[in-house]
C-alpha cells in the first residue's frame, strides 16, 4: 500500500521536479535524471518520454554543447512558457503542502499520547 | 542485455515510425549509457533501469498514433490510432477485438448505406422530374432533397459515434502503458 501512495506522488510531481532542476541550472537529460532519481528515486528510463512531451508542449527548447568526449550533448532550459509552468506548479505545490501539513498535525490540545 | 542489444530492440520496435523521431529517440538513450558508463556504471544495470525496450518501443509507437489522432481527427489518423491500439497487444485487447470489429463493422455498413442514399437522392432530383412519377415534378424533387438530407444527416451522427469511439479507444490505450506512463499521464493543472 505504501507502494501506491509512493507511486502516485511522484507521477503527480516529476513535472514540478523537471521544472525545478531546469530553473536551477540548464542540464542535460542523465543529469537531469540522476539528480531526481537520488532526490525522489524516479525511475531514470522515465526522464525521455517526459522530456519530449515537455518540449512538444513547449516547456522546455534543447541546444547542442560540444563536449571534449565523444558526440556533442542536447542540453534543456526552460523556455518562457516552462517557467510560467514552474511558476503556477510551484505555487499549487506550497498550497498543497501546507493544507496536508495542516492535516498531519496532531490536535494540540489535549494529545498527551502523542509522542511529541 | 547490453547496450547493442537494448538499442537494437528499441530502432526494431520503432522501425515503422519516421526516420527523424527514430533518431532523436534512439540517441537520446545512446547518450544514457554513455553518460552511465563514464559514471562507472555497467551496460547490464543501465539496461534493467530503463525496463524493457521492446515494450517501450511498443509504448512510444502507440503514443505517436494516438497523438496523431489528438492532432487532426481524420479517417487516416483514427486508422493509425487503432492500429496503436493494437500495436500494445494486451491480452484484454485482444479480447475486445471481436465486439470491436463487429461496432467497427456497423460504423462502416452505415456510412455506406448513408453514401448510397444519398446518391439516390441525387439521382431522384435530378432524373425524377422526367421520369413522369406518381408524385409528379414537385414530389421527385422534394423527395430527392429530403433523401439527402437524411442521409447527410445520418453520415453526420456516425461521424460524431465514429469519432467517440476512437477517443474512447484511445482512453483505454494509454491506460495500458507501463514503461511510459509515469511520464505521459496527463497532468492536471
């Protein structure tokens, strides 16, 4: 069960998560990935699909960086509409932590059972 | 599976969808495991982190067919979109595939009958005036106009069925993804 839950939190936030690490630092898809798969343990294959739909949705717009080792990379940033994206995601976010945090809490009053 | 063989599976899934898209996708996993070897990773591990190719090129091959619909609904899209559908070959598909060719089936036999009426109409307008009708001049005209617009009307609620259908199809695709799906599920926003 906690499986579940675990699962559909991260679908909900991968979006979110993309936007964030691109407003950071413009990045190419396996940092992109392994930074998420350490920070919230997404499955890595998950990051290409993702990011073409970002990009045909234009979220994101790719360039090529020459690299001294081997092929040339396709780096992301964000484009105007990614970071009107980010700008909503993130304010929904903030509201939905604090309501669920609110839930979370124990009743102040009165809760001497409460390990706290 | 090593890195030839993941690539190998994923360009053979991905054979019929256009050379361009191809490319772009293949590469950008050709980049994964470089970019993991020059981590220290080895292909193998890479490989099962990414789960099955041919599933995912499966998957891929499905979304660029129901997008395809998304984009333009036309007869040649909604092809496309069901033979993405089918492409997924999930086993409950398969069973639906008898109720859907029988609907399918029907969708076409009304469409046809549709054209049909519709043509005879045309021909009772524009022959049945000299054809010397019991209904005389005026009864062949009326009669042919009103044959065709029946029929166009016909033709207009089967498109509208039609295309329900297929986005209902669709619906029921992309719920069958695995690799794809904590990616391409639609975001509420």
């Amino acid at each position: 069960m906690p499986e579940i839950i675990d699962v559909q939190l991260k679908k909900g936030v991968l979006v979110l998560c993309v936007l964030a690490v691109l407003a950071r630092k413009e990045s190419y898809a396996y940092e992109i990935a392994s930074n998420l798969s350490d920070a919230i343990g997404m499955g890595e294959g998950t990051i290409y699909p993702l990011m073409r739909r970002m990009q045909s949705d234009g979220w994101v717009e790719t360039y090529l960086v020459e690299s001294s080792s081997g092929p040339s990379r396709k780096y992301y940033r964000l484009t105007e509409a990614g970071h009107a994206a980010l700008k909503a995601q993130r304010s929904e976010w903030r509201t939905f932590v604090v309501a669920v945090d609110a839930l979370l809490e124990p009743v102040s009053q009165g809760d001497q059972n409460d390990p706290k | 599976m090593t890195r030839n063989e993941f690539i190998d599976k994923l360009r053979k899934g991905l054979s019929d969808l256009p050379e361009v898209s191809v490319n772009e996708i293949v590469a950008d996993y050709e980049a994964h495991f470089a970019d993991a070897a020059a981590a220290g990773r080895s292909e193998a591990e890479v490989a099962s982190a990414l789960g099955d190719p041919e599933r995912l090129a499966r998957e891929l091959h499905a979304e660029s067919g129901l997008k395809r619909w998304e984009k333009a609904k036309t007869p040649s899209s909604a092809i496309a979109a069901i033979f993405a559908f089918l492409g997924l070959g999930a086993i409950d598909i398969l069973i639906l595939l008898p109720i859907l060719m029988g609907i399918a089936g029907s969708l076409v036999g009304i469409f046809i009958g549709a054209f049909g009426t519709f043509f005879a109409g045309g021909i009772l307008f524009a022959a049945g005036p000299f054809l010397s009708l019991p209904g005389g001049v005026a009864g062949a005209l009326l009669g042919g106009v009103g044959l065709m617009a029946a029929a166009v009307m016909v033709i207009a609620l089967t498109a509208i069925v039609t295309i329900w259908m297929v986005n209902a199809l669709v619906w029921f695709a992309r719920l069958h993804y695995r690799v794809l799906k904590p990616a391409l599920e639609p975001q509420s926003n």
